[in-house]
C-alpha cells in the first residue's frame, strides 16, 4: 500500500556508483599535491574544476535534466584525477628546470 515506486531511480543510482571508481586515484594524486606544500598549486587545483563544475551544472541542467546532472558529476569525477596528474607533471618539469 505505502511501499515506495521508485524504478527510475535505481538506474540513475546505478550511474552514479560510477563516480566511486576514480577516487582512489584522486586521492592519491590530490596528497601528492598537498605534500608540495604549494599553496598556489593547491588552490589552482581546488577552485577551478570546481568553477568548471558549477558552470557547466548551470548550462546542462537545464538541457537534459537529472541526466545533464549525472553526466557533469560522471565527467568531473573522472577528470579530475587526470587534471591533477598533468598540474604534477608541469610543476615537476618547472622545477627541474
């Protein structure tokens, strides 16, 4: 009588469980960052996906939905280690140098 109806949203849980799989990598990669102990690396790495992110919530959203929703957070999850990979390999090459 009161059980809930809900079959759509276990589709869209399922394709969020998605963002758990990268984050180990994050993790790993945004330490290295923080043992740098570079401030301006840090907030670079820290404050601009975020803007992406919140940009492009405001730009997709509206166009497709709880789906534009779920492909931004998908998109950012994975991206991010591979951002922090590249910000590490270019402050490594600058300081080689």
């Amino acid at each position: 009588f009161f059980f809930p109806q809900y079959p759509d949203a276990i589709l869209y849980g399922q394709f969020m469980g998605l963002a758990l799989l990268p984050l180990p990598i994050h993790w790993v990669m945004h330490d290295m960052i923080v043992y740098q102990k570079r401030k301006s690396l840090q907030l670079i790495t820290s404050v601009i996906p975020d803007l992406v992110k919140l940009s492009l919530y405001f730009i997709c959203i509206p166009l497709w939905g709880i789906w534009g929703l779920i492909g931004v957070a998908l998109f950012d999850r994975f991206l991010q280690p591979f951002l922090l990979y590249f910000f590490l390999i270019t402050t490594q090459k600058s300081s080689q140098t």
